[in-house]
C-alpha cells in the first residue's frame, strides 16, 4: 500500500511538472504548453474596457480581448496597458505656413506653434514631418514638446539662400491624454513664410 501511494505522488508530481500538449500527443520540447489544430483557434477572456481595468494586481505580460472601442487585444506592461499594434498608423497630419517676422535676419517671433494634438490612448508614437522656408531659407530648428516638456529637439541647416526641407523624427511612449505640441523656429532673409507638415503616427 505503501509503494502505491509513492508511486501516485511520483506519477502526480511528474505531471504537473511535464509538458502539456492538447491536440497533440508529443509536445513540442521547447513549449510548456503545445496546442495544435487545423480547424479551431485560441480564444482568450474577453471584456470590456472597464472591466480590463480593475483587473486586480496585473502581472506584466497579461492579455486580453477588449471588446469595446477601440477593440482588439490589450497586453500589461507592468505599469500600464497598450494595445497590440498591427502597424504604424497616421493619427493626425497638419500642415503649417508661419509667417516670418519682416525684419531680415531674425527668427519668427520666440517660435511658433505647429501642431498641437491631445492623445486620446496610451502607445509609441513618432511624431515626425519637415519645414522650410519657401525662399531664403538659412536655418531652423523643431521642438516636440510633452505636456509642455520638452522632449526632442531637431535642426537643420539648408544652403545658403536655399529653400532644402529640413525633416525631423522623434519617437516617443505616450500616455492617453498627453499634449503633443511641435514648435518651430526659422531665420530667414527677408519677410516670407515657414512652411511644411508634422505627423503623428502610433505604432
């Protein structure tokens, strides 16, 4: 009697140690858990937002299904949770056209507002896009603010009474509700404008 109940513990304890595998009787050695079907998926909890969001005490890799907008699967990074990407998508264009102060050899007044964009969920964002002067351009430079932070800053400078593009990128994890704000500065030659467009993207 004795040397049955060792071996049901033995036989217990190697199975909740072993490998799992439904639908199929080998599992794959490099998984824990080895589901195999030709004709049937995995479905995961599915909730709303709200109740995602009292989850108690999240451990970092969780997922789950949010049902509700903006649906789709919603993972925890350990402080907070983000939707799974299924690609960089454009958020918001603006295009800009400042004008330059009249005076020659001075910049637009303390820099101007370009874009401006409240983020309404969490994620990676690039916040990129160009500028020039659309004659007698010198040099300029982008500022990506945060909440009013400053978060990344870009120059450029094109040749000498030229009107080159100056590009900028910055890439950036966001929260839901922070305030995207690009400024940009110009010198020019004469009374003209600051042109071009800023993007936002999430990835």
């Amino acid at each position: 009697m004795r040397n049955l109940v060792f071996a049901f513990f033995l036989i217990a304890s190697f199975q909740l140690h072993a490998q799992v595998g439904i639908g199929i009787a080998t599992p794959n050695t490099s998984a824990q858990l080895d589901i195999t079907s030709t004709d049937k998926g995995l479905l995961i909890p599915r909730m709303l937002s709200t109740q995602r969001s009292i989850i108690p005490s999240p451990v970092a890799g969780l997922l789950v299904f949010q049902t509700d907008a903006p649906a789709g699967f919603y993972y925890y990074t350990g402080s907070a949770w983000l939707a799974l990407s299924t690609g960089p998508s454009l958020v918001s264009r603006q295009t800009f056209s400042v004008p330059l102060l009249s005076s020659a050899g001075t910049y637009n007044t303390g820099g101007s507002t370009l874009f401006t964009f409240t983020l309404t969920s969490a994620g990676i964002y690039t916040i990129s896009g160009f500028g020039k002067q659309n004659e007698g351009g010198r040099y300029g430079s982008f500022t990506v603010l945060v909440n009013n932070v400053a978060r990344a800053i870009g120059t450029y400078v094109p040749a000498f009474d030229d009107a080159t593009a100056g590009a900028f990128s910055a890439t950036l994890s966001l929260a839901s509700g922070d305030v995207v704000k690009v400024m940009g500065l110009a010198w020019a030659t004469s009374a003209l404008s600051f042109i071009g467009e800023v993007n936002l993207i999430k990835h």
